[in-house]
C-alpha cells in the first residue's frame, strides 16, 4: 500500500495556451527549441527528444545524444509543467530554467558550455535582432534557457473528456469509465500520487523501479528515503508518450497497469506498493477511465506566426 497520506483536489481546466498572445520571449524559446544550433555538433535539439507528435518525449526507452550516446533515462515530457516544482526524473533541478541549462553542457547531450552558446547566439544576426525585440542586448545563458523556460511554460493540454465530467456534465461518461474513474479515486490507490488538474502530485515515490544503477532521488537527495523514488509523472494526454516509466521499460499502458495491479519483488529500498488484486475487468475500467484525460496538445502555430513578427520588424502580437 501507497503509505504517504494525500489529499485529492480537482481543479478546473486550465485555459489553452493558443488563445493568448505570445511574447517575443516566447517565440524566441519556440525556435530554440527547435534549433540544432545549442548542440555542439549541431545535429541535436531540445525537440529531438521532447517530440511533439510522442507527447514531447522521444518515443523510445532511453533517448540519444549529439553523438549517438544512449542516454540513462527516458526523456519526461515537457507539457504542463508551469506550475512544478521539480525537474527531471531525480528533480536535481529547482526551475524550468535551470533544466534547460543541464541538456546544453552535458557531455552525452548537447556538448556545448554554456559561454559558447552565448557566443553562437551572438554571432548570429537574426538572434540578435530577436532577442532585441526581448530587450536584450547581449544575449546570455539565463537569456537562452529563460526564452526556453518562457515557451515551455506555454504548453498545456487542451480539455479532456474529465474536464467536462469535472464540470458537471456526468453523461460524457460510459459506464466503464465511471466504473474506473471510482476505481481510480477509491481502492486502486492510484489517486495517491496522481492528484490535482495535471493528475500528479509532483512528489517522488517508489514503486520499484529504481536499480543500484539508477537509485533515483536519493542520489540528489542523499536521503535513504528517497532510494528507488523516481518523480511521478502526469496521466495528462498519456496517449502517444509510450513508453513508460523513466527507463521506459513499458511498452503500454496495459503493462503498466498489470505491473501496479501485481508488483514484483526485489526492488530497491522499500516500495510503497502492495498486489491490488485486480481483476482484467476492473483494470480495463481503470483504462477506460484515463483515456478520458487524453485532450488537444498544445498549437505551435501561434509560435510560428510570432517568431516571423519579430523578423519583419513589427512587434509580436
């Protein structure tokens, strides 16, 4: 059993980000997201791995760096992160800017320090004259990652099916996922962890997965509580982030929930799971349930059409 006691509160869907303006801050992080050039070789670039059409994860077990090094986890999803706390699957970093910084100067990642990267940026001339528009006259690292951070902070997903559940229209679900929705909420236990609007409580659990390898938080913390606890994810528009868990090492949703319905022994530390017991029924209720929180991803769109704005000399709406 999941030991740590939580309370569930269930917030009300966020605006979608497409309907407000962008900022030139903004269009800038879109396109360096999108930009090979903070990879040393410049064949690498945060969308690599954070792929929109996968959910803005890679949509393999472990991503890849520069130079093709197999990295040692999955890469987590960028979406919905504007109100976390912790970064990264270990949450080693306090911000969406100080995670944006780590990719660029690791060695297996993107290779680049820091200080070259403000220099690349400076010697081009349409990042000059975007970065201008942002009132910044000589760009720098907190410039680059806080125009990444600035982006970042705009993707949230659209409604979902739960949303209009959520707000009182309870005829939007069948009968399973009403089933699995109480499933959810009540004895499956999954609501522990997956709370509030993004479906996570932003907290770091262990559920078995760590490895002497990979011992997970406590390798940040130094805490023995923490070994074996990875950061839990959001259940927000889990469909196309396959695969799962920060080794990707299922392949499905199916085989996440068998894995939670029977957890196998022999983990690192003391796993906060216990056998729930149930049946192929009541776990495909459960499912029927969390497609109800697939909604719209985020429109690049807007992105596009700002970061042009800012290239013909007039101001980004």
């Amino acid at each position: 059993m999941i030991s740590r006691v939580v309370f569930v509160f269930l917030l009300p869907p966020a605006a979608v980000f497409a309907a407000e303006a962008v900022t030139p801050r903004e269009a800038i992080g879109w396109k360096l997201f999108f930009d090979p050039i903070l990879s040393k070789p410049q064949n690498t670039s945060c969308a690599t791995c954070h792929i929109p059409e996968k959910g803005y994860e890679s949509g393999t077990p472990l991503g890849k760096g520069a130079y093709g090094d197999v990295l040692p986890r999955q890469a987590p999803t960028v979406v919905n992160l504007g109100a976390a706390e912790y970064f990264f699957w270990d949450g080693r970093a306090a911000s969406l800017e100080e995670q944006a910084k780590g990719p660029i100067e690791n060695p297996i990642e993107m290779d680049l320090s820091h200080a070259e990267a403000a220099q690349r940026l400076n010697a081009d001339k349409t990042y000059r004259q975007a970065f201008a528009k942002a009132g910044v006259k000589a760009i720098g690292i907190d410039d680059i990652a806080g125009a990444i951070a600035a982006f970042e902070r705009k993707l949230t997903t659209g409604p979902a099916l739960y949303d209009a559940w959520l707000a009182g229209d309870r005829s939007v679900f069948n009968a399973s996922q009403e089933r699995g929705r109480m499933i959810f909420f009540t004895r499956g236990q999954c609501a522990t962890c997956h709370i509030g609007r993004n479906f996570t409580d932003g907290d770091f659990h262990n559920v078995g997965t760590g490895t002497a390898a990979d011992p997970g938080r406590s390798a940040v913390s130094g805490d023995d509580y923490d070994l074996g606890a990875f950061k839990t994810p959001s259940l927000r528009n889990w469909k196309t982030r396959e695969p799962f868990m920060h080794d990707g090492r299922f392949a499905t949703l199916d085989e996440v929930l068998e894995f939670y319905n029977e957890p196998r022994e022999g983990a690192l530390g003391e796993t906060e799971l216990d056998p729930l017991g149930m049946t192929p029924e009541e776990l495909a209720d459960i499912k029927a349930f969390l497609e109800t929180l697939n909604g719209d991803w985020p429109d690049l769109a807007p992105f596009a059409k700002a970061w042009k704005t800012l290239l013909t000399g007039g101001e980004a709406p």
